[in-house]
C-alpha cells in the first residue's frame, strides 16, 4: 500500500515510520535488482569473452597463455574456455 497522509497526530507518526520503512526497503529493493543485473551482465560478458577470445580473457585474468594464439591445436586454453561455460 502507499503511503497516505494521516487524519491525526498519532496516525501521522505511524504513517510516517511505515512511510520511511517502506520506502528504505523499496530502495533497497531497487539496488538488489541493479546490482543482480550487473552481476549477471557482467558474467555473460565474460563468459562470451572466454570463449571467444581465450587468449586475451586468459591476459585478464593475469595467467597469461603460453601457447601463441595461431597454434591449431589450441591445448593451453582449455581451462578458460570451460570458465566461460
């Protein structure tokens, strides 16, 4: 429900710790959802990375690849492929 104003003081000081009450849990409500969405925004985005690029997503995780991208057999960026699954 929203909030409405009150018919006396007594009301009014209620309504007005509902009113606060509830619109602290609406934003906190509004923040769970941005940061879910960026969170799994964020993971797809690396994950494609890792599958697409493994070599540089391997570069920006900090362990680098030994085997240079141009080798077919491609047997040093297993472990980052199957991260971005």
């Amino acid at each position: 429900p929203m909030c409405r104003r009150a018919d006396n003081q007594a009301d009014a000081a209620k309504h007005a710790v509902s009113c606060a009450n509830e619109t602290s849990q609406r934003v906190a409500h509004f923040l769970f959802l941005v940061g879910s969405w960026c969170l799994g925004g964020g993971l797809i985005g690396l994950g494609v990375l890792c599958l697409v690029h493994p070599h540089f997503a391997a570069d920006t995780y900090g362990l680098p690849l030994h085997a240079s991208c141009a080798t077919p057999t491609r047997t040093d960026e297993g472990w980052v492929i199957v991260t971005g699954l």
